[in-house]
C-alpha cells in the first residue's frame, strides 16, 4: 500500500469518530426519527428479505482500465462511472455489462493536467464531468461523451480544502474543511458558481452543526450520498442527522437518536483531556459511544444505513411505508452459496431497484477462493467462476434488485 494511501486510512479512521447534536436552529418537525435504543434489534439481518436476486458485474481489466483503488461510482445514462484517487488517480467508465468504454483526466502539470484528484461528479445541465483539484483549487471540466478536456476554473478561495462536489442546480456544492481551524466563521457546505469559481453561498457552520470540529481529513465514500440523484443526501462525522440537500439549502431528513451517541460535551472533555487527537478516537471507542453514520444508500421505500457503536459496525435497515426500523450487528447475502455466508460487503451505490456493492481489488483474491471454496448458488456467481479471474482482476460490482 502507498504511504499516502496508508496515511488516508489512518486519517479516515481517527476523524469518523464522532457525533454531531442538531443544530439549535435546524426544523426537526418533519424529520424521520429512528430510535436505535429501542427499536427491533435481530442477530441478523439476510439481504434475501428486502432483494430477488443478485447480479455480478465484472468490470473488464485491461492495461487501459486498470483500477487499483476504488473509491466511489455514479451510474449516468447506463454507465458506470468509478473514481480511483490513489492509484490511477482517474475516472474509469464501463457500461453496465462492464465493458470498458474510457477513462477521463490526466494527472500532470501541464495546462489541461490536474495536480491531484478529490472527487467527481456530473453536470447533467451541460452534460460535463467535474473533476476536483485540492491542491490547486480548480474544477476541471470534460465532455461526459468523449472524456475530451473542456477548460478548468479555478474556486475564489484560498483557506478551503475541498474533498467532496456534487451539482446542485446550476452550481456546484463542496464540502470544505479549512486550513486556519481559527478562522471563524468556517462553514461546511459552500456553494460555488461553475462559471467563474465565486463563492455565492455558505452553509451548515462548523460550531453550530459540527460541534465546532473542521479536521483537514478525507472519509472513504465521501460525505455526499445519492450522488448523481435528486434530492443529494448529506452527513458528516459528528452528525447523527442525514440531510436532504435542495437549492434553498440543507433539510433535516433522518436522525439517529440514541442515549449513547457521543455529544459535544464529550468531545469537548476529551480533547480538553487529551495531548492529541489520537487519545480522542481511543476514548470514544473505549466507551462505546455511538458515532458515524455511513454507507446509506435509499431504494424506493427502503434504507440501509450503518453506524459505529465502538469499533464495531452496527447495520440498520428501515422500511419508509411501514416506518419500523431493524438494528443487526449482522447484514449477510445468502443468495451467493449454498451454505456459506458472506457479510454484505461496502454499499456503493443504489436506484429504485436495488443497490449495488462492490468486491474491492485488494479483496479480490478472498472472493476468487470463496468461489472455488464453496458451493455457488447464484446463477450469475457459477458464470462468474467460470471466468479467468485472477488476482489482478478489476473490481466486481455486485447488483441486488427487489
């Protein structure tokens, strides 16, 4: 692994260690409560209760659409569009048969070159993709058809770090983290003209929704949920609110309430106590707060949502029509083998129909000797095993539709 690899790993799971309480001006009148203290808690959770069947995509490996790092997707007009920052450090895109159709960006110094690569998303107003620099605080735009570089716009300020984007409207909305953590106010959410880079809006303050926390920090999947759909869902590290993002700004959408869930005040006491932050994250792990909402994805009526309870991930799943909720230790596939039971891996994506999760490249030799391990009882799993797949093989999405 890469040292700078490694040292966003490290970053990642220091900093999604806490909570967030809602902000004192925040309308929680429409908010779907989820009660993790006393709602329906099972031992375990089988996709085969909310899913028919299982699909595999196998994205095809070539030395031109190599993935070494998966780190995101977004499906735009029945292509699948995959974020590698740390490897290739480019935008693949496959159809959804997986065939490799380009690859977007070029990491360089050279006038149509970024520095480095944060994240993506799509314009569908001007059909164009948008790719973030961090280092040199410009958005580079392309043609979405033929990956053709069009120009690049560089954000009108200086004190921000950017390491997520989605469209909203016209503009680009950015998660941003600030160098100077004295600079005040600081905002999380910053709403940005795609034309010329101006800043036009500022959202969420740091001390009211973030409990004053603003860490130059990255988080594996992101921020931003529902990337590429409408409404955008939003989160961050000390949030136990998910929020619905329109133009007119961030909505309460669901929140987590729970007699456990680290508060400010714990914060605050912690790092009072502390030398460095490190001793934080190990505090709140060793009290088993509950922290971190991630991997959310909705379909049609359903959500499935993880948080942290300690070091360990606790899954929930919630039905909107029915408006019951169940809390497991353990979400399982059982539509892969006979017998043998898989936990569900990393939820990437989702549609009306179901959601996608993928088998990353560094798992690939596991599920390669799962598959010649164990019986296979998916129809799509016995062609895949079929294949030559080897240890270099790309990334496998895998599909599961209601």
């Amino acid at each position: 692994m890469e040292k700078k690899h490694l040292c966003y790993l490290v970053a990642f799971v220091l900093f999604a260690s806490c909570s967030s309480n809602e902000s004192k001006n925040s309308t929680l009148k429409n908010i779907c409560k989820i009660n993790i203290d006393n709602i329906q808690k099972k031992d375990t959770i089988f996709l085969s209760n909310y899913f028919k069947k299982v699909k595999f995509i196998e994205l095809e490996t070539t030395d031109e659409s190599l993935i070494g790092s998966f780190d995101g997707m977004i499906i735009h007009n029945d292509l699948i569009y995959i974020k590698d920052i740390w490897s290739a450090q480019r935008i693949f895109v496959f159809d959804k048969q997986g065939r490799f159709i380009r690859k977007i960006g070029q990491k360089g110094v050279g006038p149509n070159e970024y520095l480095s690569i944060s994240d993506f998303t799509i314009d569908d107003i001007t059909n164009t993709l948008l790719i973030c620099d961090y280092d040199s605080k410009k958005i580079f735009k392309y043609n979405i058809e033929t990956g053709e570089f069009l120009e690049s716009v560089k954000i009108k300020s200086n004190d921000i770090f950017i390491n997520d984007i989605v469209t909203i409207k016209e503009n680009i909305l950015v998660n941003a983290i600030y160098y100077d953590n004295r600079t005040d106010p600081r905002f999380m959410l910053h709403v940005i003209d795609k034309d010329n880079g101006n800043i036009l809006k500022r959202w969420m303050n740091v001390n009211d929704f973030n409990c004053n926390w603003n860490e130059l920090v990255s988080r594996q999947g992101g921020f931003f949920y529902s990337k590429g759909q409408t409404p955008i869902k939003y989160t961050n590290f000390f949030n136990n609110i998910i929020y619905e993002i329109t133009e007119n700004g961030p909505n309460p959408y669901i929140m987590l309430e729970s007699k456990n869930w680290v508060s400010c005040e714990d914060i605050k006491e912690m790092a009072n106590n502390s030398k460095h932050i490190r001793e934080v994250y190990d505090e709140v792990i060793k009290r088993k707060f509950d922290f971190n909402i991630s991997d959310f994805v909705e379909i049609d009526n359903l959500i499935f949502l993880d948080f942290m309870r300690g070091q360990d991930i606790i899954k929930i799943v919630y039905d909107k029509n029915t408006k019951k909720a169940i809390l497991s230790y353990n979400l399982f596939d059982d539509f892969i083998f006979d017998s043998f039971r898989i936990p569900c891996l990393k939820k990437v994506y989702s549609d009306k129909s179901g959601m996608y999760t993928v088998v990353r490249p560094e798992s690939i030799p596991y599920f390669i000797d799962f598959l010649n391990k164990y019986s296979i009882k998916s129809e799509s799993a016995i062609l895949l095993s079929k294949r030559q797949l080897s240890t270099e093989s790309n990334p496998i999405l895998i599909y599961y539709e209601k």
